[in-house]
C-alpha cells in the first residue's frame, strides 16, 4: 500500500501522514491513530501504569 492509499484510507493528506509516521507530533487525533493502527495490522494494548515494574520496563524510558 502506498501513503497516499494510506492517507486516503485515513482521510488526511499524503504529507500529513508522512509527517506522522516520521516525526513526533501532537495532532493525531485517536480516531485517526486508531484507524492507522488498523490499516498497519497493529494491537493498541492498554495496561495500567504499575504494570510496568512487573514487566521490566526501564526507568528512563518514556511514558509513552
């Protein structure tokens, strides 16, 4: 698929999604995260916070 399919699919431009998929931005709305998660076969896992400790995860990585 191409990022202009992509787009399309996500309903933005093809230099917006370009701009998301390569640069940190604040944005994205959840629809559209959601749909781009979708469209690129990912799972959005949510856990809660203390869950992290138990999974090994290193202090100095961000929250998100």
């Amino acid at each position: 698929m191409t990022q202009a399919e992509a787009a399309a699919y996500l309903g933005v431009g093809q230099p917006r999604l370009s701009l998301l998929e390569t640069t940190a931005t604040d944005s994205l709305s959840l629809d559209q995260m959601l749909a781009l998660f979708a469209l690129y076969g990912l799972e959005l896992q949510v856990h809660p916070r203390d869950a992290r400790s138990h999974q090994g995860a290193a202090d100095d990585q961000p929250e998100w």
